[in-house]
C-alpha cells in the first residue's frame, strides 16, 4: 500500500468516526425503537455503524448526511428485525439508553411510556415518528421513508391520534 492511499484511509476513517460521533445519539434512538430480546440495543447499533462504514466511501451528498444515516439506520433495524421474525411489543430501557436519558430528568418516565407506546406501532409508523419528534420536515421525512409530502402529513395525524387513544386506555 503506498503512501498517499493510506493516507486517504487515515483521513476517510477519521471522517467516519467524527461523523459516528456526531449522530451517535440519533443512531441509538433509532435503534432503541426496534430493540428485541433476541435483538439488543448493541447489536443493533453495531449492525447500524457497520453498514454506514461499508457505504461511507460511496456517499454523495446528493442529501444531507443526516438524511442518509437514518435511512441506513431504519433499514438496518427493520431488516435485522424481519430476519428475527418478530415485532416487539414492548421494550425495556437498557443501561445503555439510561446513560443518553438523564433518570433525574422530570420528563424521564413521561419519554419512558412515550417509547413504550410508540413500540406497539408498525414498523413504518414507528420510523416516521421518530423522524417527527427528532424534528425533521414533512419534505425530510418524505425523502428518508420514499412517501410523498401528503402521506407523511397524514401519518403524521394518524399516528398521533393512534398514540392519544393508546394514552386514553391506559
């Protein structure tokens, strides 16, 4: 290997893990939606980085990195999840997701039965709530899951109408 190569993979590598860094939190939150007990937060989150190692070289910018990394995250956790052949019901915190979410916060638990109700949604509707409550546009989210602007809009509304009755029975 000659010089000038190695140093591309030193460089490529550093820019990997600033970029791993960065979304750290993002990708764990992704992740900790699709958790199962034959499924650990970890193994996830390792199945998540690994495949935005492999296809890091070959990324374009043709949209935002965080665009990308959360299209690599929710396919890598939804095909993890159909090779597992079961869709969870309910999750519990790990001692992982307990070190990104402060127990000494007031809205801990309230984010607690948050999670929990969203985890009894499908798959689709799960992902597209998460990308809601990080913030992201109807436009990004359209982008990220392939729907168009209007049916993410009305997901958006059903989900949450899903989410109030789901409160209402507890």
């Amino acid at each position: 290997m000659d010089t000038s190569k190695a140093q591309i993979d030193k460089s490529l590598e550093k820019e990997f893990l600033s970029v791993i860094r960065s979304y750290e939190r993002v990708i764990y939150k992704v992740c900790y939606l699709y958790t199962t007990p034959n499924a650990t937060l970890n193994d996830l989150y390792q199945e998540v980085v690994l495949n935005i190692w492999k296809a890091f070289p070959k990324f374009r910018a043709e949209c935002k990195i965080s665009t990308w990394i959360y299209r690599i995250a929710l396919n890598t956790c939804i095909s993890f999840i159909r090779k597992e052949k079961r869709t969870p019901e309910y999750v519990t915190l790990n001692p992982e997701v307990n070190t990104i979410m402060d127990e000494n916060d007031p809205i801990h638990d309230m984010l607690k039965q948050l999670y929990n109700m969203i985890n009894r949604l499908g798959q689709l509707d799960k992902s597209i709530i998460l990308l809601y409550l990080e913030e992201h546009s109807y436009e990004e989210i359209a982008e990220i899951t392939g729907l168009t602007v209007t049916n993410v809009a009305t997901k958006i509304s059903r989900i949450k109408d899903k989410l109030k009755k789901m409160k209402k029975e507890e």
